[in-house]
C-alpha cells in the first residue's frame, strides 16, 4: 500500500539535468490509461524528478534494483511521519482503522522490525503452503465446472477473483470473514494505493478495514480458545507462546497477506489472459506445449505488472543513475517501466512465453521482495494452466473488458470469455 508521496519543495538542480522542469505524472487519467506509453518515454532519460508531485521517478531497470536494494532508502513509512510530522498530517477520525492498519504493516516498514514480522510470517505460511497446491487446482475446477454450466466466463467475476478469495481465506483461516465485505475492502484498498485516490475513497477503505478487523479479531478468540493449524492459529500462537510479535502486529499481519494476495492474483490472472488473447500465437503456443507454463507466468509478470509502482523514502543522501537524491525525498520506482526496458530485456514490448531472460522485478526485489510471490505465481499457473488445457478456444468477448483506474495496481474490473 502505497501512501500520499511528500518531499521538499522543488529546488535548483544540484547536478545538471538532475531535476526536470517538466516530467510526466504516473498517475493522470492519460497514463492510467496506457501507462507504457508513458513509460517508454520517462526510459529514454535518467531519473527525473516531477516538481508537481515533489518526488523522483526512477523507471529504468538497473536504477530500479539499485533504489530498492539500497540501504539509505527507507520503508518505513511510520519513521517519515515522526521525522517530518508537517508533511503527514493527523488523519481525519475516519481515516483512524486505515491509519492504524498501515502502522503496522511489515510490508513498511525497516529492519529490525521488519525481518522479524516477516520472518513469523514466512513461518507461519510454511505448512499451508505445502497443501496450497492441491486446493488451487481444485477450487479452479470447481470454478471452471460452474462457468460452464452457466454457459459463460467472466475471467475475473468467475475465475480470478472466487480463487484468491478462496484460497487466501482458507491458508489465512480466515472463513468466517464475509467474500462480499473482503472484496469490497480489496478493491478499496487497492484504490487507495494512488497518492490522488479521493478522500471518500480513503474513508470508505478505513470503515471495511474496521469491519474486516472485528471479524478477524472474532476468529482470534476462537483460536485462542482452540488452536488450528492455519496462518491465523500460527501467528496466534507465535503472540503467545514466542513473543514474536505484538498484540497490536497480529491482525494487521493478517490483514496484509490477506489484500497484498487477494489483488496481486486477480490482477496477475486477468493481465495475463488479456495478454495471451491479444497475442493468439502465445496462447496456442501454451495449449499445446503446457511445459511452457512456468515461463508463461513470468513472461506476463514482466509484461503487464500487477503491481506497478512503490515507493522508498531516502534516509540520507544519495546518487542512484545520476540523480542526487536528498535526504527526505521520495523515489518512486516504476516496477511496470523497469520490466520493458530495452536495455534489460530485448524486444521488451513483444510478448514472448520462452523468453530466456526471466528477471523481472514485478515482485519488487531486495529484503521486501512479496512475501506472497510463490502464491501469487501457484494460482496464476492453476487457473492458466487449466484454460489451456480444457478451454484452448478461448476468446475474448469482443470490447467487453474494463481496466480498474488505478495507477499503482493494474488490473481488469471484467474479462469476459468465450470458447
């Protein structure tokens, strides 16, 4: 979750050519729209800094591994605000249960706090994970029979979507957890993610996040009362009996495994069958050689990134591909533009499911590379995997699909199918 960017205000360049007069914002209505027209623009130039929004974009490959595997550039997001607490204003009343699940968020944090929560969570994860193959490949089949009874297929209201909500409430153990109030509050959350998302954006997002939190403080009760063996029951027991972390980190933990998986899936599926549809090549390709799987996940991973920016604060200055950023600035990495730049990938605007070169940062890369990759990645082969085995007709319903209008996460609202 990406917050509301504040740097300095803009100043004279401290190198020449270092900080642009003019640069394009990653998030208007114009780049929402095709991003990597932008983009392939923004990579003809260093790093520029955008006077309008006070931070730094960082769009080609090499700068963007550099800035998030850079020890001067922070996470922390709670830090910043207690730094420089005229930038952060104290949010509304409304804003309080989004507020305070975003503080304790490892995913914002720096080490030491952040190794540890992570590494609980990596534990935690473990044992499910072993099973989460099986119950994927199941739930895509169950989902798959229905639509084809229905005799239709929305990608996304039928596949995607009922997948990772399934399977994220199953692994977290969160069953009691109503699928029309965890939606709802992915969707808002992701939509918060823009540093232009609305004020009644946010508050909507802040009242589902207090409503998803009763309900998962409910199932903690009930495991305290009698201990299971799902992430919730884990980290339940890793409060109590390690330490391990916080009262006030448990929920919060749960509750990012349970939006940064929901919507980084949904999105991954969707861009990719858009993707294979619009290059009909590809998509025989995988139907009739489903040894190619694997690399077709990471070649859509490159080509159409679920998540495609996040953001580090730097600590003190420091030099990232010429531009001297200064302490207290914010860098914006462009994960999308890294992952199409010509001078890391050939040919990066073609979609290629034997590419030999698969790294790719739509993950991120360094200490918060996503803890949820190795999910995001089993459902996403799941649920293509199967369309290519048993739908190879599959086709798009021509002009029938929506992009979400969001900048940070991108992603479909509908994808409906054929075939």
């Amino acid at each position: 979750m990406e917050s509301d960017p504040r740097g300095e205000a803009d100043r004279p360049p401290s190198a020449p050519g270092a900080r642009e007069t003019h640069c394009l914002n990653p998030f208007s209505p114009e780049s929402r729209g095709n991003p990597y027209a932008v983009y392939e623009q923004l990579l003809q130039r260093p790093a520029c800094w955008n006077p309008e929004l006070r931070l730094w974009l960082f769009s080609r490959h090499a700068d963007c591994v550099e800035v998030l595997s850079h020890p001067r550039f922070s996470r922390n997001i709670t830090g910043a605000r207690e730094s420089r607490p005229e930038d952060f204003p104290s949010p509304p009343e409304a804003l309080a249960a989004l507020s305070a699940m975003h503080r304790q968020w490892f995913l914002l944090m720096d080490p030491p706090d952040h190794t540890r929560l992570r590494a609980v969570t990596k534990r935690a994860l473990g044992p499910r994970m072993k099973e989460l193959s099986l119950h994927v490949q199941a739930t895509v089949e169950a989902l798959l029979f229905r639509a084809r009874q229905k005799g239709e297929l929305d990608i996304i209201a039928d596949l995607a979507a009922p997948l990772a909500r399934t399977t994220l409430r199953w692994l977290v153990g969160a069953d009691e957890l109503d699928s029309d109030l965890y939606q709802r509050w992915a969707l808002a959350l992701a939509r918060c993610g823009d540093a232009s998302a609305p004020l009644a954006v946010r508050e909507a997002a802040s009242a589902a996040t207090r409503e998803v939190s009763q309900s998962l403080q409910a199932s903690v009760t009930r495991r305290r009362q009698s201990r299971r063996g799902d992430v919730l029951g884990l980290l339940v027991a890793a409060q109590e009996d390690e330490q391990a972390l916080s009262e006030e980190e448990l929920l919060p933990t749960c509750m990012l495994l349970l939006f940064g998986g929901y919507d980084t899936s949904v999105n991954l599926i969707g861009n990719g069958v858009l993707a294979l549809m619009e290059h009909r090549a590809q998509w025989e390709a995988l139907c009739t050689q489903p040894s190619r799987l694997k690399g077709t996940v990471e070649e859509v991973l490159r080509f159409d990134t679920p998540l495609q920016l996040c953001s580090r604060m730097a600590q003190e200055d420091v030099e990232v591909g010429g531009a001297a950023v200064r302490s207290g600035e914010w860098a914006w990495v462009l994960l999308g533009a890294a992952n199409r730049d010509p001078r890391r990938f050939e040919q990066p605007d073609t979609l290629d499911i034997q590419r030999p070169d698969l790294q790719h940062i739509a993950f991120g890369h360094g200490i918060h590379q996503c803890v949820g990759a190795a999910l995001a990645r089993m459902e996403a082969q799941g649920a293509l995997g199967m369309l290519a085995r048993d739908l190879p007709g599959l086709r798009l319903v021509p002009g029938a699909w929506k992009r979400r209008d969001t900048a940070v996460f991108r992603g479909l609202t509908s994808l409906p199918c054929q075939g």
